[in-house]
C-alpha cells in the first residue's frame, strides 16, 4: 500500500540535494499488510481519520476520545515485543552515464533495511533525543552541509553530513546495506528508490 508522507519527504530532501548540485533519485514508499482485509481497515480508518481532521468538530472528537479511535493502545508488553523493519531497495549504476548519453537498464542493485522495536510509541523518542544531541553537539557542521544561518530542514538534508545513523545504531535502531552478499552496517539517509515496511510483533 501506499505510504504518502514518507515519500513526500524524502522528495523534499531529493529536491534540496539537486539544488546544491547532488544526484537526487526517484522514490516511492510502500508498506507491506498480511491480507486484503487488514489492507481495507487501513483504507476505512485512515479515510475517518482524514475526514475527522478536516474540521473542528471532528479535532474535537478526537481529542475528547482518544482511547475510542485508538483502542487504548497497546499494552507495555505488546510494545516491548514489537519489532519493525524498513526494507529499501535501490538500482542504480557502478559507473556514472556521461552527460547526455542514455543512461540505459541499471546495473546495480542495492537492499539496506532498517530494524528497530516499537516505532511508535518507543523509539520515535529515541530518533526525536538523538537528533537532538546531534544539533547540540555537531551545529556548526550541520550548518556547513547546508551553507545557511538556520531555517526548516528534512532530516535527509540537515544531517547526512552529521553522526546521526551511528548514534541510531548505538541506541537499538540498526542500519544495514546488503549489496552483492556484502553486508556493511552504514547507511546515508534517504538514499533509495523504494521502500517497504513491515512490522509486527
């Protein structure tokens, strides 16, 4: 299914990289469901969802239920067993094609994945803390990759200079590259043509 926010973002950051003279690609986003019934309650509550947002009686229902539109949540057991992978597939070329030549069928293929717990509940704190201690402990590098004062930045752009994906690894969130049955634990962000996701617990 169709994971639009993601795919927003990271053309954003693709956007921002081909302004500053880098190759940007091309991206799309998709999440993995186990049956065609889960993938139609998905479709029915993000549509409600969407629909309640759009209007103020609707954000009012929301925040005066929210144990009604989420369940109550998960217990601390099902978070702490919860695990999530992030599959993303990459094709590209070993060699650069000259400039305004047909660049031809990709001759590289590269699989990178994700793995963490609980993604919603748990490690989205442990991302927001380490992005963080990296804008306090590395600022005036960040503002060398992007060569301005300051402003509004997708993380693909402010940190793919920066520390970040080995203080991810260091707190649980794990970053690996499978290329030609090589594996190698390092990752540039935003790096890839597609994206899946898979959790469960």
């Amino acid at each position: 299914m169709p994971h639009g926010a993601d795919a927003a973002i990271v053309r954003r950051t693709q956007s921002a990289l081909s302004a500053a003279g880098e190759p940007a690609v091309h991206f799309t986003a998709r999440f993995a469901v186990s049956s065609a019934y889960t993938a139609a309650q998905f479709v029915v509550f993000g549509g409600l969802m969407m629909f309640l947002c759009k209007f103020s009686w609707g954000k009012a229902l929301l925040l005066k239920y929210p144990g009604f539109f989420s369940h109550g949540g998960p217990t601390q057991a099902q978070m702490s067993t919860t695990t999530t992978t992030f599959n993303l597939f990459a094709s590209g070329y070993n060699t650069k094609p000259r400039p305004g030549t047909a660049a031809g069928k990709p001759d590289k293929q590269v699989h990178a994945y994700v793995t963490m717990g609980d993604p919603g509940y748990l490690y989205t704190s442990i991302m927001l803390i380490q992005c963080a201690a990296t804008l306090l402990e590395e600022r005036q590098q960040l503002l060398q990759t992007v060569a301005e004062k300051g402003g509004v930045y997708t993380v693909g752009t402010l940190f793919r200079n920066s520390s970040l994906i080995e203080r991810l690894n260091q707190h649980g969130i794990k970053f690996t590259i499978q290329q030609d049955s090589i594996t190698k634990a390092h990752m540039h962000p935003c790096r890839s043509t597609l994206a899946c996701m898979r959790g469960g617990s």
